[in-house]
C-alpha cells in the first residue's frame, strides 16, 4: 500500500503548489486593478480569464448581501483567497494523512 501512500502525498504535493499559485495570480490581478492596467494586453486578459470564474460568483453575492449601496471596496479577492487557504489546509492535510497511514506498516 506503500505506492498508494506516495501517489497521495505526491498529489497533495501537488495541489498545494497549484493552489499556491492560484493565490498569486488573484493577487497580481488585485495588484494591477490599482494601476489601471490597459485591458488589452495579453498578460491582463489571461489573468482576468483565470480569476474571473471564481471572482465573479462571489461578488454577485456580495452584492446582493449588501444592497445596492455596497461597502466601496471589492473585497471579493480576501474572500476567494481565505477560501483557498482553506481548501489548501483542508484537502491536502487530508491527502497527506492519508498518504502517511497508507505508508505505515
């Protein structure tokens, strides 16, 4: 059982680095929303793609939650992030635990 222990720590292994990155991506779109980036450009449309089917979500219900006058502040990046830390602490300490008792003899 050892070879399935090592495949769910790998996986572990590897979700937690993709969410980790994920994570820098919503902050380098949070980032370049206050410079005003030029929405044409490549890298800014590449990272609006990748971060707007989480953010989006989240911000239509924020809205509906706050009403039409809002708190004046797009807090829905804090929000999808705390959500992936918890994922990541959730799903991938269970892999790992996993992983270790499939290990043990």
């Amino acid at each position: 059982m050892f070879v399935a222990g090592n495949f769910l720590s790998a996986l572990g292994s590897v979700l937690h680095i993709l969410l980790q990155t994920y994570i820098w991506v919503v902050i380098i779109r949070v980032a370049l929303s206050w410079v005003n980036a030029d929405p044409w450009n490549p890298i800014v449309q590449t990272l609006n793609r990748l971060t707007d089917p989480l953010l989006e979500p989240i911000r239509r219900k924020m809205f509906r939650m706050m009403g039409h006058g809002g708190i004046g502040i797009d807090i829905s990046p804090i929000i999808l992030i705390a959500a992936i830390y918890f994922f990541d602490f959730f799903l991938v300490g269970t892999l790992y635990d996993l992983g270790g008792r499939l290990r043990e003899p």
